[in-house]
C-alpha cells in the first residue's frame, strides 16, 4: 500500500476540492490553521510556498493565545476527523464565534460541521495515511484559504511530477544511511520541507530523524559535532541531509558549503540534496517524492513495515 500510495502520489493533484456551506465562508487577510500530526503538513508548506502569506499553525488544545474574537479564518484540518487536540479547538473556535472552516476526510469533526452549516471540504477517502495525502490535502488548503495561484500550480503537477524518477536515488540514500541517524537540514524557508523529510523517516522508515534551519543552527546545533574525545561516541551514528535550494539567500547556501567542509573534516556523513523544479511546487513536492521512497526503503532494509504507526495507536489507547 505504501509504494502504491507513492507511485500514485501525482495523481492527488487532480483532486478538485468543493467548499460545502461556502455561503458561510467570510473574506479573511490572515488564517490559524488548526492540525496535528500530518493534517497541519499542507499548511506548512503553503507558508513555504509563499511565506508572506499570514498563516499561524497551531498544534495544541483550546485556541492560540489572542487568537479568540480575531476575524481571522480559523481552519480545523483532521485527516481523520477525530484528532482530540483539533476537535477541542474547533468547539471553542465555534463558542468565540470566529470564523470557522473544516478539512477532513470523516469523523467527527465532519459530522459537526454538517451539522452546523460549518464550511468544509471533505477529501477522498483513499485509506492511505495522512503524511500520504499531501498533495489532497494541499490543495484542500489552497481551496479554502483562496490562493488560486496556489490551486493552479498544483494542478499541473498531476501531469508534470514523476514520482518513479526519485525511486532510484531514494534508495541509494537510504543504504547510505543506514545504521546512521539522519539530521535533514534546509533553509528557514525550506524548514516545512525539512520537517516533512523527518516526518516520513519517523513514521515510514521507523527511525528516529531529526531537522533544524539554516543560519540558526550554525550558532547552536553544530557546535554538537565538534567530536571531543569525551563525547564523539555521541555524535559519530549521526549523517546530514542538506537540502540546497538555488533560490536560498546566497549567505545560506554558503553557510550549508561551510557547514558541509567542518562536518566532513569530522568524519561525519554529509549528503547535499538540491531541490529541483520547474515551478516552486515542482521543487517542493519532487523533494518529498525523494523522501518517501528513502523512508520506504529504510524500513525495508530494517525489516519494518512502512505504513502504520502501532506507536501511535498504542499511545492513543493509554492517554485515552
């Protein structure tokens, strides 16, 4: 199901996404998206796409603070439409009277929001995972936040993004790091796609993964792997993932060669990664493809099963 869901991935682009209720939906200059998990991906990655767009993600219980009377749009996204944190957001986002919007696929969240002539778009219910949906649930996010330009760029990935280009090389990767720890790394505006690399090798590869931005890391993190005699025990299971973007500010993408020689120079394992496209949703999405076949493959060579998440499940059970 899992190379499946991957080989498939482009075809999500085709997905046109109807806003039911959408009488009810208010203009709005700025929007709090509410999301746990894999269903605040999308807009993580529409703040990326254009970061002067106002977007504030929230992933907690309740409402950001300050957030109650502001007439921003106030989006509850839940793959599954029963994620707890977002459910409790959504209710008191209702009881503040703020303007309210719905991305699920079902559950509960859905039922409310047909129940209160909430606006909601509902998207196909595949059975693949949340961190799978990307491309839906991008242009879910696209559709309700009325970022057209947005909606047709993605469009055209459906036709344009090919998914089995990045088999190979995904593969190569995942051998070279095995028995390592990957730290993926990007620019501050790349940060969404960096998350989203340590997202799948957690959840697909059943790793632990790691990610930090450039510059900020260059004044903290990186003075973790100077390898001191006491303590390169520690740091010597570590590999890097740079993803270099031509688009970076140019001190950046000499920050990322510096960065690069002192950690080589320290024996540590350094694999740049350009992000490359036509378009800057090209760019972006081609390299999740890259992502999602090195964390398909990690699991494999591991022995793992790649799709589910029994950690997860487990920890929903116990808290409840």
């Amino acid at each position: 199901m899992m190379q499946e869901a991957i080989e498939k991935f482009a075809s999500q682009f085709a997905f046109d996404p109807e806003v039911r209720n959408a009488d009810q939906l208010k203009p709005a200059t700025m929007a709090i998206i509410a999301g746990m998990g894999g269903s605040h991906l999308a807009a993580d990655l529409l703040q990326s796409y254009d970061p002067a767009f106002q977007v504030m993600i929230h992933k907690d219980y309740g409402l950001p603070p300050g957030s109650s009377g502001s007439d921003a749009l106030f989006v509850a996204s839940s793959y599954s439409g029963n994620t707890e944190e977002t459910l409790s957001a959504f209710e008191e986002a209702r009881a503040a009277k703020m303007n309210v919007a719905v991305i699920a696929v079902g559950g509960k969240l859905l039922e409310r929001a047909e129940q209160l002539g909430v606006p909601f778009i509902q998207l196909p219910n595949t059975g693949i995972q949340p961190r799978c949906a990307l491309g839906y649930s991008f242009r879910a996010m696209a559709k309700l936040l009325g970022r057209e330009d947005a909606l047709v760029e993605s469009g055209r990935l459906a036709e344009t993004l090919q998914s089995l280009a990045f088999q190979s090389r995904g593969q190569e990767l995942a051998k070279a790091l095995k028995d390592h720890v990957p730290v993926i790394c990007a620019s501050a505006r790349n940060f969404s796609i960096a998350y989203n690399w340590k997202i799948k090798l957690n959840e697909t590869g059943k790793i632990p993964a790691f990610c930090n931005a450039f510059p900020e890391l260059n004044h903290n993190e990186m003075t973790g792997f100077d390898l001191q005699e006491t303590s390169k025990h520690l740091s010597e299971r570590f590999s890097f993932l740079f993803l270099r973007d031509s688009e970076d500010h140019p001190k950046n993408l000499k920050r990322m060669e510096v960065t690069q020689k002192l950690y080589e120079d320290r024996g540590l394992p350094v694999y740049v990664l350009d992000i490359d496209g036509s378009t800057r949703l090209e760019r972006m999405f081609g390299s999740l493809l890259l992502a999602d076949w090195t964390a398909l493959y990690t699991a494999q060579q591991y022995g793992l099963e790649s799709e589910q998440v029994p950690m997860v499940e487990e920890f929903k059970q116990l808290v409840g």
